[in-house]
C-alpha cells in the first residue's frame, strides 16, 4: 500500500517548464544587462576619486616638507625632474607612512619646480609608462 501512495505522489509532482525556465533566465539577464555596467562605471569612478585623493594628499605632504623641514632640500633636488616616488626622503617616514600607489598599481610621478626663492609648483601625476 505505501509502494502505491508514493507512487501516486510522484505522478502528482510537476517540474517547471521550459518557458518558465526561459523567462526566468530572461529576467536575470535583464537584471544583469542594467546592473553590471552600472557597477563598472561606479568601480572606474572609484577609482579616479582615489588617483585625486593620493595626489591632493602626496601634494600636502611636499608642502609640509617643504615649509617646516630642514632637509626640504633633499626633497628639491631628488624631485627637480619628474620621476617616481619610491623612497621619498624625508617624506618617508615623516609625512607619509607608506609611498600610496594608484588602483592600476602604478606608482605616482613626483616634479617639483621652482627654486625656492619665488615658490614650488608641486606637480603629481600618474605614471603612464610603467604596464
């Protein structure tokens, strides 16, 4: 008797049908059609904000170097032409605790110009060269 009961219950139990199935799966790929380009243009937005808070902040820890530090010179004449901050001194340790480097992974270009007398221009740009 209970061999027949299951028997009964199985021929009773229906699956999905395939035009479920497809709408279903057409559902998600609209969701997935408006949602993954917006979560990319957020993610390269991200990004940019973050290339503009490293270099705003790599730029106020020059200035301070260079208006309270003795060894600011070190700094001048080490950045006088546009290269890489690796080992920044006195930068490092003193104004920031680590060199920041962008979301690609590439380091920040460092140029300061002037000669001190008339100012600094203090230019931080991203490193296009490296891959």
């Amino acid at each position: 008797m209970a061999i027949i009961n299951l028997e009964r219950k199985q021929a009773n139990e229906r699956g999905f049908t395939l035009i479920e199935l497809v709408i279903v799966m057409a559902i998600l790929a609209i969701i997935a059609a408006i949602a993954v380009p917006r979560y990319l243009n957020f993610l390269a937005d991200a990004q940019q904000k973050a290339v503009v808070s490293d270099q705003a902040m790599i730029e106020r820890a020059v200035e301070l170097c260079l208006a309270l530090d003795d060894e600011s010179s070190l700094l001048v004449n080490q950045y006088k032409s546009a290269k890489a901050i690796t080992d920044a001194l006195p930068l490092i340790p003193n104004y920031l605790k680590t060199v920041p480097v962008d979301p690609d992974g590439k380091a920040y270009i460092l140029e300061i110009k002037g000669d001190g007398t008339t100012g600094y221009d203090i230019v931080v740009s991203q490193d296009t060269s490296s891959t």
